[in-house]
C-alpha cells in the first residue's frame, strides 16, 4: 500500500512535471508568437516608412527636376531672345556696311553749291542708329541672360539625375551666348565707327548745302552773285552788324572777282562764299574790339552815354531793318502762292480722268485690239504729264511751308530777345530814372507814354501774327487743294486697272501665239534631222550653259527653217526669268525648255497608245486632262489624214501616243504655256 501510494505519488508529480513543462511550452510558444508578431509588425513600419520617405524623395527630387527644367526652359527663352536680337542686329549691320562701302561722296564741285547730302547717306544714319540700338538691346539681352545663369547655377547641378544634361546645356549657352555679346559689340561699333565716317564725309556736303541755303536768301535779284547791297543786308539781318565801308570795299576789293551782269559793281560769287563769310566774321570782331577800346578809353558818363544812345540807335536800326526784311519775304512769299499754276494741273488731272474713262470704257466692250492700245497709249501720255508736273507743285508748296516756317521761328527768336531785353533794362530802370528824371515831366505823362508805347508795340506784334496766321492756313488750304487732285490722279489710276487687265491679256496671248510658232518651228526642224527636243538646247547653246537668240536663229538658218529675229526675240524674253535689258537675250536650259514646251488639252475621249501606229489602249484619256508634246506631229501609217503626237499626261505621267486629229474632227486643243503667260 505504501508503495502504491509512492508510485501514485510519483505519477502525480510526474504528471505535475509534464503539465508544467507543458503550460512553459505553451507560454514559450505564445512569447515566440508575439516577439514574431512584433517584429513582424515593426518590420512593416519601417518598410512603410521606408516607402514613404522613398516616395518624398522622390517627389522632391520630381519638384526639383520640374524646377531644374522650368530654369533650363527659361534660360533657352532668354539666349533664344539675345541671339534673335544679336541677329537682328547682325542683319542691320550687313545692310549699314553695304550703305557705307558702296557710297560715295558726290562729286559736284564746291563752288556750284549744289552738292547735296552723299548719296544713301541719311539712309546709312538710320541704319546705323538702328544698329546701336538693337546691338545695346542684344548686350542687354545677353547680360540678363548671364545673370540668370550666375543666380541659378547652383540650382542647375543640384539634381544628380540631370547633371549630365545640365553640363551639355550650360556649356552650349556658353558658347551661345559669347557668340550674340561678341555679335551685338560688333553691331556697337559698327554703328559708331559708320556714324564718324558718315559724319566726316557728309560735313563738306552739309556745308555746302547751308552755305547754298543762305546765299539765295540773300541774292535778291537772283542773278547767282552777292553784290555790295546784298553782303551789307547779309551782313546785317545773319550777323545783326552793320559792316563799315572801308571792310565792305577791302573785302569786295580781295572777293569779288567779276561784275554783276548787267552792272558795273563787283559782286561775290557762290564759290567766294565761305570766304565771305569768314571776313565779315573777322569784320564783326575788329568792330567789336575797337568799340570796347573806346568805351575804355573814354571812361566819363557823358561818353558812356552817347555810346549807349549810339547802340540803341543802331539796334533800333537793325530791328527796323529785320522787321522790313520779314514783311517782304512774307509778301514775296504770298505772290508766289498766287503765281502757282493750278489751272494747268487741274487741266492735266481732268485730261487723266476723261482718257481714263474712255479706257475702262473700252475695255469693257468688244473693240479692236489695236484701237485699245492707242486709248492705253494716251492715257499713259496724259498721265506721264501729269506725273512729271506733279513734284514742280509739291516742291513749291514744301518751298513755302519751309519759307513758312522760317517766318515763325524767326518771330519768335526776336520776341524772346525782346522779352530778355525787358528784362535786363527792367533791372537797371530805377538807376536810369535817377540820373535821367527831368524835373519839368511828370510821373503820370511818363507813364502815359509808356503805357501807349507798349501798346502800340502790342499792336504791330498782334498785326505780324495774324498775318502770319493767315499765311499759313492759306498755306494749309493749298496743300489740301493738291492732296485732294493727287487723290484724283490716284483714283483714275485705279479705275484704270481694269483696263490694264485686258490689254495684258491681249499683249499676253500675242507673246504666247509668237512662243507657240517658234516652239512649232524649232520642233519641226530637229525632228527633220532625226532628234529629239530635249537635245535642241544642247544643240544650239553647243555645250554652253546658256543659249541666245542669235545661235537659235544660226541654227535654224543651217538647216533651211527662217524665223523672224523678232519673233525668236520676244520668244526668249517672254519665258527668261530676270530681264537685266543689257546685251543679247540668253537663257539658261530650263528657260528654253519653257521656249519649246507645247501643251494640248483633250477636247473629246481618246485612247493612249504605246505605239504611232493605232493598238490597244493604255489608257483612255478624258476631256479636260492636260498632255505635254514630246514629239510629232506625225501621220499614222494606217490611216489616211490621221496626225498623232507623242505626249505625256499630267494626270499620272502616262507616255504613250495619242490622236491629234482625224478626218471626224480635233481630238485636242493647244493650251497655253501658263509659265510663259
């Protein structure tokens, strides 16, 4: 019993030991399960985070390219910008070199004072101009661009993705973009030096033309010499100095080399002029000298006064004299506004709308070709008059605005003097009233007179400008009077078009009837000894490039087919492509083939065969389709009064034979050559 009990007992403990090593297993296994699942669960996390950071890098690492780009983008817009400005710039400079190159100084001799501006050169200015701007535009264009480079050059190889790209860009706007500096400081100076060297060239011309200018001012009588009365009005209303006799005689006595015609005073020449100029000039300083030594010389009030009183006379003298001198030229100018032709141009405007008229007039109904051309003719006449005689008008009318204006801005340089003048004296009027108060005048009479020279100085100053007022709007309605016949003119030009149309076309079907003849005649005749006419150029040019009239009309002289030198003539310079109007016409291989090319168009169904003689049909060709001769016409054995050519369609460049005409009728019609027409 005892011993059952241990062994019970040592079952139980047994089966104790099994349950707790069994309950251990357990928890161990269930630790293993919740350790795996936390590593599990952490090995998820940081997977996720993994992917999210992954997935913020590559988005920003996405915004940086997109922002690498959009800069790449923006650079590519300003270097494209600079290098369409240095170009431009480029293109304005090739144009000023020309200009400045091919001018030259105009050759008219000093003296005639008629040399003008170098031809191109104004025009050669503005290029040049132009060309500094848009060279400064471009420096510009390219410094932006620069700095854009410099501001993102970090941003640009920031991302390793597109840093090999990035390096190939920047280095190829590199090279751009010293290409359109280099560009744009060429254009600079070229500008600048074509400004120097036109301005060096063009100041002689310039000169001379202002010299011009003023010596027919001053030549009253028009007779192309100054003589003494005019170098002293010269003298007086340019310089403001009245030249004294002994400088007027010395001056006259070293100048004047011939008479005036029709006196017996010596006169300056135009030649003389400068010269002239520089005399009165050195005149004008000894006087001025030699008055400011007196006045110093004299030192005393009294003295002082009486060379006061002596300038004020003399500057009354010369205002009254420029006064007089501007009232002349206004009446000389109203006299040549009514002196202008206007009847006559109005004639010859009138005679350009009824010769017109008549030329619509004909055109538009079925009259003779020749009887057309004679109404064309005087219409042109008419208004080949009319257009010559037109510039006279409109120089006339610029003349007096020029003259016009003149007047203006002379008033107005004496008014401002005037008005400095007030005011100077105005400054020194209590000292003058202090010395010169006369003690039996009044303060009121003083200002009574005063007061009434004022106005009447207003008076005479409103009468000037409402004459010049009036001046120039009768100026302004005469040049309204010859816009609206220049738009008359215009309009009857217009109206003639129409007509032109049809003369056109008559002139064009006469050249083309001519070009169909001798392409008819040059055919005929190398088909005669067996060729073909694609060999007539290189048969007739004899392995030149170009072939002219007279070695086409040798050639069909050698082989007995004449054709008028005048027709051959106009054939060739109908289907040449430039007219240089110099020498001999030539053309060149393709402008003979246009010569000799012959076109029918079918006028009713008809077979293409491959052979002369009549056989199965290619193809059937239908009405309105467009063939190009390559040889014939040649009879068809078979059949008798039955003429075919060999020709190629348009259409699909089918080449095959087809029927020119039977005894039932024309199959084809010729077509005009559309590149000679």
């Amino acid at each position: 019993r005892i011993r059952e009990e241990e062994e019970k007992r040592r079952k139980q403990k047994e089966e104790e030991e099994r349950e707790r090593r069994r309950r251990e297993e357990e928890e161990e296994r269930i630790r293993r399960e919740e350790q795996e699942r936390v590593e599990r669960e952490e090995r998820e996390q940081r997977r996720k985070e993994e992917e999210e950071r992954e997935r913020i890098r590559l988005e920003e690492l996405r915004v940086k390219e997109q922002q690498t780009r959009q800069v790449v983008q923006e650079l590519e817009q300003l270097l494209a910008k600079a290098e369409e400005e240095a170009t431009k710039a480029r293109q304005v400079t090739e144009h000023l070199y020309q200009l400045v190159n091919g001018s030259t100084v105009n050759s008219a001799p000093r003296e005639s004072l008629a040399a003008s501006f170098p031809p191109k050169a104004e025009e050669a200015l503005r290029s040049a101009k132009s060309a500094a701007r848009l060279g400064q535009v471009a420096q510009k264009a390219c410094e932006t661009a620069w700095k854009s480079l410099e501001q993102h050059w970090m941003q640009l190889f920031e991302v390793e993705t597109l840093r090999h790209e990035v390096t190939h860009f920047v280095q190829r706007s590199e090279q751009r973009m010293q290409q359109a500096q280099m560009t744009a400081a060429q254009a600079v100076k070229m500008a600048s030096e074509s400004k120097e060297r036109i301005g060096n060239t063009a100041a002689p011309a310039i000169c001379d033309r202002k010299n011009g200018d003023i010596f027919r001012r001053y030549d009253q009588d028009e007779d192309g010499m100054l003589s003494s009365t005019e170098v002293v009005s010269f003298c007086r209303l340019e310089y403001g100095f009245a030249l004294p006799q002994g400088n007027l005689d010395r001056i006259l006595q070293h100048l004047a080399t011939t008479p005036a015609p029709g006196a017996g005073t010596a006169a300056v020449e135009p030649k003389r002029f400068h010269q002239l100029r520089t005399a009165v000039g050195i005149a004008r300083f000894e006087a001025r000298a030699k008055k400011a030594k007196e006045a110093k010389m004299a030192g005393d009030t009294a003295g002082d006064t009486a060379a006061a009183a002596a300038a004020a006379a003399e500057d009354e003298k010369l205002k009254l004299e420029f006064q007089n001198h501007l009232k002349q030229r206004q009446q000389q100018m109203e006299k040549e506004m009514e002196q202008i032709a206007w009847t006559d141009l109005e004639k010859k405007i009138a005679d350009v709308e009824s010769t017109s008229a008549n030329f619509v007039k004909a055109a538009a109904e079925p009259v003779n070709q020749e009887e057309l051309q004679k109404i064309e003719a005087v219409y042109d006449s008419a208004l080949q008059e009319t257009r010559t005689a037109l510039p006279g008008y409109v120089n006339q009318l610029r003349a007096l605005h020029h003259g016009a204006l003149q007047l203006s801005m002379k008033t107005e340089v004496k008014e401002v003097k005037q008005d400095a003048k007030e005011v100077k004296e105005g400054k020194d009027e209590p000292m003058k009233d202090e010395k010169d108060q006369n003690p039996n005048e009044s303060e009121d009479q003083k200002d009574g007179q005063k007061e009434k020279d004022e106005k009447d100085e207003k008076d005479a100053k409103d009468v000037e400008k409402d004459a010049l007022k009036g001046l120039k709007e009768s100026l302004r309605s005469l040049s309204q009077r010859l816009a609206k016949l220049e738009a008359r003119l215009v309009l009857s030009e217009r109206r003639a078009v129409e007509g032109r149309k049809v003369t056109a076309r008559i002139l064009a079907h006469k050249v083309e009837e001519v070009r169909l003849e001798v392409a008819v005649k040059l055919r005929q005749c190398i088909e005669q000894l067996g060729g073909k006419a694609v060999d007539l150029f290189q048969i007739i040019a004899k392995g030149e490039d170009v072939a002219s009239v007279e070695e086409a009309q040798v050639f069909l002289k050698e082989n007995n087919c004449e054709m008028e030198m005048e027709k051959l003539s106009k054939a060739f310079a109908a289907c040449k492509s430039t007219q240089d109007g110099s020498g001999p016409v030539k053309v060149t291989r393709e402008e003979f083939g246009r010569i000799i090319r012959l076109c029918y168009e079918v006028k009713t169904a008809v077979d293409l065969t491959e052979q002369l003689a009549l056989g199965p049909a290619m193809r059937s060709l239908q009405p309105g389709e467009i063939l190009e001769v390559q040889a014939g016409p040649r009879s068809e054995p078979s059949t008798e009064g039955m003429l075919r050519i060999h020709a190629r369609a348009q259409l699909d460049g089918a080449l095959g034979w087809v029927t020119l005409s039977s005894s039932e009728g024309e199959y084809l019609v010729k077509k005009p050559n559309p590149t000679s027409s």
